[in-house]
C-alpha cells in the first residue's frame, strides 16, 4: 500500500504549489528575474519530484463560457473555499447566487476524483485557469467523430459484460495508465508523484502509481516500425528552444484515451515555468476520433518528498471483487 497518507480533492480551479526547494548554484538570478537551472549540456534542467495537484476542469463551465481566467477576487473567493476542503474534509461550496457561484458549483459536480475520511488531502493553490482545454479558445473539446461515438458506447456497454480479468481496461488491471496524463487519467489521480529523470539522451518520466517509467530518447533516432504498437506509444524527445517536445506516435488498440486508439498522435511541452513549476502541454490529433485537433495544459509542482511504493490493487481483490458482482448480475 502507499505510504502516504493523501488523497484527493474535489475538483476546484487549483494549480501550482510552490515549494521551497533551493535551485542549484548554477541557476543564477538576472536583475531579481528567475532564471532556469540548466544541466552539464546546457538544457533547462527538470530533475526531481513533481505533482499535478491541479482538479482544473477538462471543460469550462458553462457559467464561465468565453472566459478564459478568473478575475484575482474570485481566485481569492476559490482559494478560501480550497483551503476548507483541504481543512475539513467536505464541501465548502455552500454559498448561493451569482453566475460566479453557479460555476463553482458546476465545478464541485465535476468530481474526477472522491474524497474519503479515511485518507488525508492535497494540498492546493488555485489560478485563474479556467479549464485545462486551451484549443479551441473556448476550453470545450472538439466534437466526436461517428466512428469515435461508436467506440465509446462499446467501452460503456462492455461494463455489462465481464468474463475474465482481459475485459477490463489496462488500469483496472494495473497494466498502466496510459499516455498521455492529462485531468482523470493523470496517473492514479492528481495525488501521483512523478520524478524526471534527464541525462543528454534520454528524458525518463517515473510515475509513483503503476512504476510507469516513460524512457523517451533525445538522440535523434527515427520511431520505430508503423506495425510496432505499444501501450504507452512509442515516444521522441528534442529541444525547441528551451522547451522539450515530445512526440508519440504507434499506439496500441488497447491505449484508450477519450476515444482515440491506434490513431493518435500526441505531442507534449514541457517548459520550466518557475523555480518550483512545470507548464506541461499536450496537442491531441486523431482524425478518425475528434473533428479537429486540440490542446491542453496542466501545471506540475515541485515537491521535496520521495516516491513510495505503490500497489495497484494487493492480491488482484479489486479484480476478483468485479468479476464475482458480474456473475451475481448474470443471475438475476
């Protein structure tokens, strides 16, 4: 089981924590400006722990429609509501009125993840971000093809038919949980550790939930064969400037994420933002799945604790537990 006892918040506009890790000596402040840390070879160094303890809505609400940030009283409002959630374990979106507080509560019924008495919370700071879709400029996801609305309706209707541990997607197996790690799919909930490791080749993305080791290459070396698919894609690194883009391609038919499978192409940025901060973006492009490509960005904090073990499900209980209420429905 994990170590920590931490869990997960309701879905507020928070984002960045920062943290109070001291940068190495060779980041060097210009003017009282910050500057980035940068490695032996000369790249923005983004080693150490990192969290994405942001619940940004996938979506805006349609209360905040054709508002891309929030005024700094209402981030003040949401900061105050964050902290008696994370201080008392319940809602605190109580107060009635305003098209403001309409989208607050719009957001508290977007609820990605559960609280639980039994575990503690996440500590969160909230931004003006209004949603983590940022293209289209209106934060809502591009309309489904007829082939992905298809294929989404399979998913949903398999849930009524499980006959062996096979059927179940690859987190509830605990195979992974997919790329890329954006809102939900974020590792095992916005209260996963991840750590960077970075060399002059090869850029590695540890996830604590899982032991998801993403080792992408920066060597300049082409993908691999169109007919090679793997569950995480198969993924390549270079430097833009300042930013590392990475570019992923040859999914496999099983590496499901909002409709999209074998067809995806995903391109990510990551971009040291500040002292204790990660702008990670991601560009989403399928034909066969969304009418048009689209965009995202979520905030990673620096964190000074360590990576723990994790266990998915001990046992594989989870598994045998789904499977059991299966045959108890297959007899009603």
């Amino acid at each position: 089981m994990q170590l920590r006892r931490f869990g997960v918040v309701v879905s507020v506009f928070v984002s960045l924590l920062l943290g109070c890790l001291i940068e190495p000596p060779h980041a060097l402040a210009q003017d009282g400006d910050w500057v980035a840390p940068r490695t032996h070879a000369g790249h923005p160094d983004f080693q150490g722990i990192w969290l994405n303890n942001a619940a940004i809505p996938m979506e805006r609400p349609a209360a905040l429609a054709g508002r891309s940030q929030l005024t700094d009283e209402e981030v003040a409002e949401l900061q105050t509501r964050a902290n008696q959630i994370f201080e008392n374990g319940r809602s605190a979106f109580t107060t009635p009125g305003g098209a403001f507080v309409a989208a607050l509560e719009e957001v508290e019924t977007y609820e990605a993840w559960s609280t639980s008495s039994s575990i503690g919370m996440v500590d969160v700071v909230v931004t003006s971000q209004t949603s983590l879709v940022v293209d289209p400029p209106n934060g809502r996801l591009p309309a489904h093809t007829a082939a992905a609305q298809r294929r989404e309706l399979a998913v949903a209707n398999g849930w009524q038919f499980k006959t062996g541990p096979e059927d179940f997607n690859s987190i509830h197996r605990c195979i992974t949980t997919g790329v890329p790690r954006l809102g939900g799919n974020f590792g095992a909930g916005p209260y996963t550790y991840y750590q960077i490791v970075q060399t002059p080749d090869y850029f590695v993305f540890l996830s604590e939930a899982f032991h998801d080791a993403r080792i992408i290459p920066l060597d300049g070396r082409p993908h691999v064969a169109g007919n090679i698919r793997q569950w995480n894609g198969d993924s390549r690194g270079h430097w833009e400037g300042d930013s590392l883009v990475v570019e992923t391609r040859n999914f496999s038919m099983n590496s499901y994420y909002r409709g999209a499978t074998e067809g995806l192409h995903l391109v990510e940025r990551f971009t040291r933002s500040g002292p204790d901060s990660i702008t990670y973006e991601m560009t989403f492009t399928d034909p066969s799945t969304w009418l048009a490509p689209w965009s995202a960005k979520v905030p990673l904090s620096r964190r000074q604790q360590d990576l723990y073990e994790f266990a998915c499900h001990e046992g594989n209980v989870s598994i045998v537990g789904m499977l059991r209420t299966a045959r108890l429905e297959d007899g009603r």
